[in-house]
C-alpha cells in the first residue's frame, strides 16, 4: 500500500495539533498522505473531495482521525466504493476506531509493509416511525435496536 487518505475531524482541537505530525509520519512510513481539498495545499499533500469517488481513484486506503462519530462519517463517505479503512482514536473512548494516536506510527509502518488484514463490514441503514413523522437514520452502525411499541 502507498497512498492513504486521510479524514481528519478538525473540529477536535487534538486533531487539529497533532494532522502536521501525522502528516510526516504518513510520509515517514513511506506512504503519500491524500488531504481533504480545502487543506492538501497547506501540508503539500495530494487531495481528494469529500462527496466526490473519482477523487479517490489513487487512493488505497483511508484513515480517520478523531473518534467512532468520525470513522462513521467516513463510512459514510466510502459506502459507495470497495476501500478499505480504519480510524485513530484522538477521542476519549473509541469503540469503533482500533488504533490509539499512540500507536500510529507501528500502525503506519505495517500498513506501509503490507502486514495487515481486512475484516469485512456490513453497512446498515434503518427507518424508525417516530410518530408524528417518519425519521431516517443515517448511522445505525454503532446501535440499533428495536422494540414492540408498549401501547401495541
């Protein structure tokens, strides 16, 4: 693997620090970073558009940086193209995103050396009837249950 995307959340102030370190250790392991267009120039990176797959065309992986709202919103984003991703926990807990930003630079290293495996995920989208109205939910992933209605 050599080109890794990156979604940074830079709305987490940790991120926002931290993306130029993550930004030459993604170099430093040999792999070309891809920013978000609105801040490739500023890190000298490739970029893709967010919204937009042919972007993605050189892109090989991608990586989230903040916590399990952030690996959902890329989810999200990937949901229409087979590639594979993971996320770095810059949160407080992180069920979802596996690697803490501890632990990047070994991740980085064996993402670069092709010492990995991909485990398969399942996308899921769910209506709920919510009376008065009918509300979509665009990210059941991290839960969803349902339940015989009490009044039924």
């Amino acid at each position: 693997m050599k080109n890794l995307g990156i979604c940074p959340n830079l709305k987490k102030e940790l991120v926002k620090k931290n993306l130029p370190h993550v930004v030459e250790l993604v170099r430093q392991a040999g792999l070309t970073p891809f920013l978000p267009e609105d801040i490739a120039a500023e890190f000298d990176a490739r970029s893709y558009t967010p919204g937009q797959e042919d972007t993605f065309q050189d892109i090989e992986a991608f990586m989230s940086l903040g916590g399990d709202g952030t690996l959902l919103r890329m989810a999200e984003l990937l949901a229409q193209v087979d590639m594979p991703a993971f996320g770095v926990n810059f949160g407080r807990l992180g069920f979802l995103a596996e690697v803490g930003h501890g632990e990047l630079p070994s991740a980085l290293k064996m993402l670069s050396g092709d010492y990995y495996t991909i485990e398969e995920r399942r996308m899921l989208s769910a209506n709920a009837l919510a009376l008065p109205r009918y509300r979509y939910l665009r990210n059941p992933i991290s839960s969803f249950t349902s339940a015989k209605d009490p009044s039924a």
